[in-house]
C-alpha cells in the first residue's frame, strides 16, 4: 500500500477478515482528522464519529447489520452519524434529507482511503437497521447513523482479490 492519492483510490478494497492486533488510539484519531476535513455544505461539518471498541456494543451493530459479524472482529468500529438538523439550519429540507448524507458520504470516504493509505482494512457497512443501530450507541434524536466502518489490519496481506468496474464510456457522458 502506498501514500499516493492515485494508488490508494484504485487499490483499495473492502476488508471483512481482520487481524486482531489493535489500532493504536493515535492512528485511529489520525484516520478521524482524515474524516473530518472533508467537504460539507457551508462548512457546517454535520456529523460525529463514534469509536467503538467494546465487544459488547460491536455484536449490537453486528446484529443491527443484519449479522455482518466481521464487524465483532474488527478491533475498531468507527460509526459515522449525520446531524440533519444541522444543515437543516440553513438549507431546510435539503440539507435535512441530502446534504447531510452526502457530507457524512464524504467524511466516509476518507477515513476509507486514509485507513488503506495506512496499511489497514476497512469495508463501509450500509445494509443495517437504523433504529437498531441507534438503540446500541443510545443515540440521540439529532443523530442518524449513517455508516459502521469496521476497520482493522487486513487478516491476509496480498490476497484481496480483484474488483471489477465499469469502463468509463459506460458511466460517463462528456456534455460539451
């Protein structure tokens, strides 16, 4: 794995079988300061991580994720929430019901491309029940959960396998 931008973009890929050596707590605030300097509508920055590194709380997002149990294994879970009466502040039912998500969206992507750019493994977990998942972190009412990243060093170097995608004449339309 390598720093640059271009390689950890096409190398990355989705880990779901971790090593159980731990993430030191200052990596981890690294990869969150990675996150949190992603765009956001008007700068309001709607969101807010939680680290989670209690057993007890990972099988409660496991089972919210319908019993993605990798998400037990990983040392680290980060869960991304967006704060859509923040942006609805300013932006009203938009920023409320979009840009929110796609500000949390972006703080996602970072933490995903940083944590690769830092040799460890990570897979952005959308398919979960949000009230569950709100039940497990006792969320607030202003907090709507997003994402579950687990993240840990990838339990085989090397063996991750190849991801296909698109040709790009096939997603993309010049409009000149």
């Amino acid at each position: 794995m390598t720093g640059d931008v271009f390689e950890v973009i096409k190398e990355r890929k989705s880990i779901r079988a971790f090593k159980s050596q731990d993430i030191p707590d200052t990596t981890v605030t690294r990869l969150l300061e990675a996150a949190s300097r992603a765009p956001s509508a008007g700068n309001l920055q709607p969101w807010k991580f939680y680290v989670v590194k209690i057993r007890e709380i990972k099988e409660k997002l496991a089972g919210a994720a319908y019993n993605q149990r990798f998400i037990i294994q990983a040392p680290v879970v980060i869960v991304v929430c967006a704060l859509p009466e923040e942006s609805a502040l300013r932006y009203g039912e938009r920023g409320r019901s979009l840009y929110c998500i796609q500000d949390t969206a972006a703080a996602v992507q970072n933490l995903l491309l940083s944590a690769w750019a830092l040799g460890i493994g990570s897979c952005w977990v959308g398919a979960f029940d949000e009230g569950a998942a709100t039940s497990a972190l006792e969320l607030s009412k202003r907090e709507r959960p997003v994402a579950i990243i687990p993240l840990g060093y990838p339990a085989e170097e090397g063996h991750f396998g190849k991801t296909s995608r698109k040709p790009l004449e096939k997603v993309v339309e010049f409009v000149r």
